[in-house]
C-alpha cells in the first residue's frame, strides 16, 4: 500500500495567496478584490508587487461581486477573496445574477470555509456554500487538499474561461502533494489503490482519508482513497472505475451532507452503478465555536469516522 508523509504543515489560504502572488507576476490581466480582509486572504504579496491591481472594495461583498463581473467586459480576470460565508451566502443574488447568468469569468475565491473556521462560530461557519454554488448553471466548483494543491489550483483557474468558485481554509493541514503538480479541472487524484473499499474525499478530509486507509490496511482492508478536488465538474468516471473493483464507497468532506459532494456521487451511482454508500460530513446542522480539532472530533469529520463509515459499508456488500 502506498503511504504518504508531511514534514510540514501549512493553511490553505496560503497556498491561494502565494499562487495568486504567481499569477501577478506572469499574468498582466489578472486582477484582485477584497471585502476588508487582505490579511486573512493572504493577499499581501499580490498587493505590494502589484498595487494598480488591486482593488478594497471594503465590507461590501456584493458590491465587489458587480464590480468583478463588469471588469471581466474589460478582458480582466478578476480574483475575489472573502470568508467563504461572505462569498456565497451573503451575495448569491449577484453571483446568479451578475456572474453565473452571463458566465462571466470571476473566480470567486472563499477562505475560512466549513467548521475549521474555528472559535468565530456558526455565523460564519459556512456548510452550505459547495451545495449553493454547484447549483449554479457553468459554476465550477474547487476544493483542494493542501498548501500545493490549491497553489495548483489558483494558478490553473485563471486559465479557465468562465466562472469559478475555489474554496479553501484557515488552519494548518499536512503538505503532502507535489510542489510541481499541474492541477486538471475536473480530474480526481488516485491516491492509493484498493480493492476492498473507496474512499472519496475532498479538502481537508482527504488527509484524513489516507489516515483512515492506514488504520484499515492494519486490519486487512484494502481501501482505495480518491482525492476529489473539483467537486463540478465531478469525474464520474473515476468514481465508477473505482467502485466496480470495491463494490462499495464512502464520501467525506467538511460540508453539510445534505447538497455536497456525497450528493454529487451518489446521483452518479443511482444513474450508473448502484452501489452501498455511507457519508461523512455534518447532518443538517448549523457549526459551533471551538477549536477546529474540537469540531473536527465532535462532528465526525476525522479519519476514524472514515473507518468506521467503511466498516459499516462493507459489511452492506
């Protein structure tokens, strides 16, 4: 089986703020928005090399959402950062309207997502916004894994013509992804091979995933882990190829279970290849203050949850 390690720790967001950082260095179209939280975003190093391209549109989400769709009418590929709940909840009027009507080319990138988010709480503990935004006509929908992932993946959207929603996070999380990958919209990562069962996962819990699959190997489990980073376009085809040798799956994510990605699979499985499921991720529930391990741990989104959602599932074989 193969095993995978991490020598260092790193935020999400920072992988965002360095491959936008990338893309201002060789990419003159490229320009970016906040509402009043540069900091957050890691959006610095953007800013100090490339001051005329920025632009504080300070709280003022919808506002930034109308502005970044009439920049694209100038040839501009505007980048817009906020909390992940500022980004979709609060302005989807105008992501529908404004941006996803027309396909107009905003990459709306959404930090502090899901319940890693941490002490601020359920205000701005966003579960929903992978349901609202795949809902969306032409949104593509991205969530990746680690710092080198998302660097991937900030660097690949703006070559992308069209609207994107790159979600990513606040706390550290094992680097375990090659610093040269090239990042392919729509294309899941085998990550281990197995036979037993599949794990599909996504962001944070893809971490948790391989963790899981050690633990399960010690037990004489075979598990196949998948690390699904475009959540739409979803690549079925990955997804079937997988189950058709494990006879069985199990979905995780940091997200509400209702809409997310889970959802996304299992529509593919009723329609293609009807197979046992179990899901990991929060159930119909707002999130709580705390430490995002306390969360992480209480709501079941850690990898000996992943275990036991596969026990559970083989055993429906």
């Amino acid at each position: 089986m193969k095993t995978y390690t991490y020598t260092e720790k790193k935020d999400t967001r920072s992988g965002f703020g360095a491959g936008l950082a990338e893309l201002g260095r060789t990419n003159p179209d490229v320009v970016a928005l906040c509402a009043d939280l540069t900091p957050s975003l890691k959006m610095g190093e953007f800013i100090k090399e490339n001051p005329e391209r920025f632009f504080q549109i300070g709280i003022a989400e919808a506002n930034m959402m109308g502005i970044a769709a009439g920049m694209t009418i100038g040839g501009k590929i505007p980048f817009t950062g906020t909390f992940a709940n500022f980004a979709t909840g609060r302005v989807y009027d105008q992501i529908r309207q404004s941006i996803a009507y027309s396909g107009k080319n905003v990459k709306i990138c959404a930090s502090h997502a899901g319940l890693t988010l941490g002490e601020d709480g359920a205000t701005h503990q966003i579960l929903e916004d992978i349901g609202l935004m795949k809902m969306l006509p032409g949104m593509v929908v991205i969530n990746p894994c680690d710092f080198n992932q998302t660097k991937a993946a900030t660097i690949a959207i703006a070559e992308y013509e069209g609207p994107v929603y790159l979600r990513f996070g606040r706390p550290s999380v094992p680097i375990f992804t090659p610093a040269d990958q090239k990042f392919e919209i729509g294309k899941a990562i085998q990550l281990t091979e197995g036979t037993d069962v599949t794990i599909v996962a996504t962001g944070h819990l893809v971490w948790e995933a391989l963790e899981a699959s050690k633990v399960l190997n010690e037990q004489g489990i075979s598990a196949e882990v998948i690390n699904i980073h475009t959540i739409k376009p979803l690549d079925e085809k990955a997804i079937i190829d997988s189950v058709t040798k494990t006879g069985c799956i199990v979905t995780a994510e940091e997200h509400n279970i209702l809409g997310g990605l889970g959802e996304s699979v299992a529509r593919t499985l009723a329609t293609q290849k009807p197979t046992p499921q179990e899901f990991i991720g929060t159930n119909d529930t707002f999130g709580e203050s705390g430490t995002p391990a306390q969360l992480m741990d209480k709501y079941g989104l850690n990898s000996a949850s992943i275990v036991e959602k596969a026990l559970a599932v083989i055993k429906r074989k």
